[in-house]
C-alpha cells in the first residue's frame, strides 16, 4: 500500500512535470523545470527509501530526498519570484546558492559522520522499508535553513501584495496559503512521527497551484504576444546581426523586402558583392543607440531601423536588430501633406507680402499726406529715409564698432518715413505757417512727436511684429530728444533715449539743415557737417555722430544727385 502510495506520487509529479513542458516550453522556465525536477527526485527517492533492503540503501536513497529537499526552497523561491515579476540579483542568487550547498554537505554527512545523524537503521516490520534515526547537532541548522527560506518567501509574497500594478493579487494570497500548508504539512508530520511523508503529496498540491498561475501567465505574456505578432506580421521584417556585424538570421518578411537576404550565410558579414544591401545596411550598421533612415525601392518604401540588441536581462550588449518596416502608406501620406504644407506656406508667404505691402503704401500714404500738407518740408520723409538707408548700410558693415543686428537696422528703415506722422494731428494754422513759430506755437508743434507715437501703436497692434513696432513708436516719439536732456517731449537724456530715435535725429536735423525751406536757405555741407559736430554730446549720441559724419562723401553724393535733378527740372 505505501509502494503504490509514493508511486503515484512519483508517476503525477512527472505528469506534472510534461504538462509544464508543454505550456511552458517557450517561456524562460527554468526555476519551476528545476523546482518540478526536485520534486520528481524527491517522490522518487521515498519509493526507493520504501523499497530499500538495507540501511545502506536508505540512507542513499535518504541523501537523494535531502538533495531535492535543500533545492527545492531554493527553485520554489525563484519561481515566486518569477511568477510575481520579482527579480532576485546575481549576487543574492550566488549567495543562497553556496548556502544550500553547505547545507546539503551536512546532509550528507549521514552515515559517515555523527554530525547529522547520531544513528540510522531500518524498520521493515510494516511491510516497508522506514529509516530510524536520531539527529544530530548539524540537524538543527536544517531547521533554521527552512525557516529562513519560509520567511523570505512569505515576505516576498506579501510585499508583492502592495505592488498589484507588476502581479496579481490573487496570485500572491494562492502562493502565500501554498508555502504555508507546505511548511505546516512538515512540521506536522515532524511532531506526529507519521511512517509515510506527506509532503510528496503537498508538493503536487502546489505544483498544480503553479501550473494553473502560470498558464494563464503565459496566456496573458505580453512580451511574447507582441513577439508571435511581430514574427508574423507581414508589415514588419527583422534582421539579426552579431556585435561583429554578422549575418545571424531574419524573418520572412524581411526576406520578401529585401531578397538579397536569401543568399546571406550565418556567421558573415554581409559581403561587398551583395551591393544593394552592403549599401544601404552594412554601411548603416554603426554602434550607435538607434538609427533610422529610409530606403525606397520601385514604389515602395521602407523604414530601416538599426537598434542594439540586448541578452534577456538587459546586462550585455549582443549585436543588433535591424527592422524593416514597409512605410509606403505613411511616407505618401507625408509627401502629399509636405507638399499641400510647402504649397499653404507660398500663399501665406504671398498673401502676407502683399497685406505687408499694402500697409507699407498706407503708412507711406498717410506721410505723404502729412508732409502735403507741411509746405516747409517737402521731400522730408523721402529724403531722411534715404539718409538712414545709407547711414544704416554704413554700421552694417561693422567697421563702426556699434553691435545692432540687421533685423533692427531693417526695422529702423521701414519705420523712418513715419517719424512726423503726428503732425497729422496739428492744426493746417500752424502746420502751413510759412515763417517762424512763435512760442506758443512751437509748444502746439511739439506735441506732434507723442501724437505720432500714439497713431503709429495704435496702427500696428497686431499688424505688425511687437519688435518692428516698438522701435516705430520710440522713433516717432522721442527723435526729437536731445543727449543732454534738453529735448521734447519727456526730457531724456543719454543712453536713455532708444538707439533708433538717435539715429533718426541725426538723419532729421541733418537733412533740415542741407535742405532749402520757405523760412531758410540750404546750408552747405561743410557748415551742416560741422554744427552736427559741434552738437556731439549736447543734441546727438557723441558715438553715433562721429560714425554719421564718417558718411560724409555717401550723403554728399546723395544730395548732390537731388540736386542735379532739380536743376534738370
């Protein structure tokens, strides 16, 4: 009866053990193959104890049950780990593993030493072979060894109970109750003295706990179901190379993107003559983390991928994986939207000019208007713009020392003709007044530098660049302002006053002083020269108008040209 008792133990376990082959085959499995083959070693160690016909035979076939007994805690801790996605280091896997070496040295020990067994004989009287012993010291330890082995397990299974996002719950209270019968059904069996072993039967109990965890684990991999996907798909190749760049496999699909991979041999490079793929993925392959390009072929495309390939636990770099994804859908699509994109910028870009130029009309209308008016000053705006084109051109050319990027000097030039914009807002009494101001008058004139500031905001708010406006309005605003604070309208003074109204007053006083008005004469060039010198510190920037009259032989031929065509006239 106790034959046919371990044997069946024994014939399920190793049923066990195939149904775990079976579903598990390709899964990483060895810890639970290890734990299955301790307990096919164990079943079958007690039916050869029960079987043995001497004390030499039991205690051989005693030292086969403590060799699956010391590993099985072991392989049993590692499946836990792995049915519960833990990951136990190499140096703690190292540690245990000289432990339950060590351990199993003391096992067996028995029937050389007294260490663990004082004494060992045999009792056949039941009809079967039982091994009386007493134990030794060293007995104890093997005690503790389970012990411990029992608390780490317990402790891993109940930290993975508040971690339910890496492992089920469920899992780890049916593995929690699984440890604990097991460790109760030896102790049990311990204090009771029971002739036949228990635990050849808790142990089956607990592998098919496992085998039941793990199929539905391995049902719901989502590694391998992504992997079976990809290995089947049709959208999708992939080559395999070693860290040498040799040839290690590849899949159908990249066989039918690229059939030159047919001919490739395992363990090669991949050789110049094969030029098509030399080309475009043995010149590729660099040890770079990732590298993507595109390889059109006939009227498909492809995406090629070259990423580093990795062992199973991501601690050695092995060689690469080259995918090969059939991008033709995706990369028209991305032509069709590149090209209607290229096609919406150029009528942006058309219609943005021309709205652009349409205000520059309107602004340079609305100028003209006002200096229409201004009988005093006609050709001002024309000519001071011309002045600051050539000015500016000259501090481009970055012999002056002066750091102002092009995109201001560009800006200062589009917003020069709106400097006296504001005298729109004066009266046609005072504008038109072909003498002298008075004071009174004068005061009234003044206020046209914060009217003209005011109109330009309030015509460039959200019609223009913020930058392109600021600089529009402080032109309008203060290029009547003077380097000693003695200017209009705020009395600035120095560095205060914006570099694009000191560059503008220089422009306009000079042009007011070469020009012929209905209340003065032109002055020469050689006295405009000089007054702008002389005022270098007091009216103008003295950095900015020692590099103005370095302009000198540009301005004199500039208005000698005006001059020359009036004379035509």
């Amino acid at each position: 009866m106790v034959i046919a008792y371990y044997t069946g133990a024994l014939a399920l376990s190793f049923i066990c053990f195939m149904i775990l082959w079976t579903i598990g085959h390709k899964q990483s499995i060895s810890s639970i193959l290890m734990a299955f083959t301790c307990v096919i070693i164990n079943n079958a160690a007690y039916l050869a104890l029960a079987m043995a016909k001497n004390t030499e035979e039991a205690l051989l076939a005693n030292r086969f049950i403590y060799l699956a007994s010391v590993f099985l805690p072991l392989f049993l801790l590692t499946t836990i780990c792995q049915l519960l996605r833990i990951r136990i280091g190499h140096r703690k896997m190292l540690i245990l593993t000289a432990i339950n070496f060590a351990m199993l040295f003391c096992t067996w020990s028995t029937g050389y030493t007294d260490w663990y067994y004082k004494s060992a004989s045999i009792d056949t009287s039941g009809g079967f072979t039982l091994l009386v012993k007493e134990y030794g010291t060293l007995h104890w330890l093997y005690i503790l060894f389970l012990i411990g082995y029992a608390a780490a397990m317990l402790t891993i299974m109940i930290v993975a109970l508040f971690r339910q996002q890496r492992c089920s719950y469920k899992y780890s209270s049916v593995l929690i109750a699984s440890v604990i019968v097991t460790y109760a059904s030896y102790f049990l069996q311990r204090l009771t003295d029971l002739s036949i072993d228990l635990t050849v039967y808790i142990y089956l109990i607990v592998e098919i706990v496992v085998l039941l965890i793990f199929r539905r684990i391995v049902m719901y991999d989502v590694s391998k179901m992504v992997s079976d996907n990809l290995e089947q798909s049709e959208n999708s190749g992939y080559v395999i190379f070693n860290r040498k760049k040799q040839f290690m496999g590849c899949n159908m699909a990249a066989k039918r993107f690229l059939p030159e991979l047919k001919s490739l041999l395992i363990d090669h490079t991949i050789p110049e003559e094969n030029e098509y793929l030399y080309d475009n993925i043995g010149l590729n392959l660099r040890d770079e983390s990732r590298y993507v390009f595109y390889l059109k072929r006939d009227v498909r495309e492809f995406k090629i991928s070259i990423s580093p390939a990795y062992s199973e636990n991501k601690s050695e770099w092995t060689g690469y994986v080259v995918e090969i994804a059939d991008d033709t859908g995706q990369r028209d699509y991305i032509h069709l939207l590149d090209n209607y994109n290229d096609e919406l910028s150029r009528s942006v870009k058309e219609q943005t000019a021309h709205i652009r130029k349409m205000q520059d009309k309107l602004i340079l209308g609305m100028a003209d208007m006002v200096e229409g008016r201004d009988k005093s000053t006609g050709g001002h705006i024309r000519r001071t713009s011309e002045v600051i084109g050539i000015f500016t051109e000259y501090l481009r050319r970055g012999n002056s020392g002066i750091k102002l990027s092009d995109e201001f000097l560009d800006n200062v030039i589009k917003a020069a003709p709106m400097h006296d914009l504001g005298k729109i807002a004066i009266d046609d009494e005072i504008l038109r007044k072909p003498g002298k101001f008075t004071l009174d008058e004068f005061e009234i004139m003044k206020t046209h530098a914060a009217k003209g500031a005011e109109i330009i905001r309030k015509i460039l708010d959200g019609a223009e660049s913020d930058e392109f406006s600021e600089i529009a309005v402080n032109i309008a605003h203060y290029h009547h302002e003077k380097w000693n604070g003695k200017g209009y309208p705020d009395n600035l003074s120095g560095e205060a006053i914006p570099v694009e109204a000191r560059i503008m007053a220089l422009a306009d006083v000079f042009d007011a002083l070469v020009s012929k008005r209905c209340y003065k004469e032109a002055m020469s060039f050689e006295r405009a020269f000089g007054i702008i010198e002389e005022s270098l510190g007091e009216h103008f920037d003295p950095v900015l108008g020692r590099e103005f009259i370095k302009c000198r032989p540009m301005l004199e031929e500039y208005y000698g040209e005006i001059l020359k065509s009036c004379d035509t006239v």
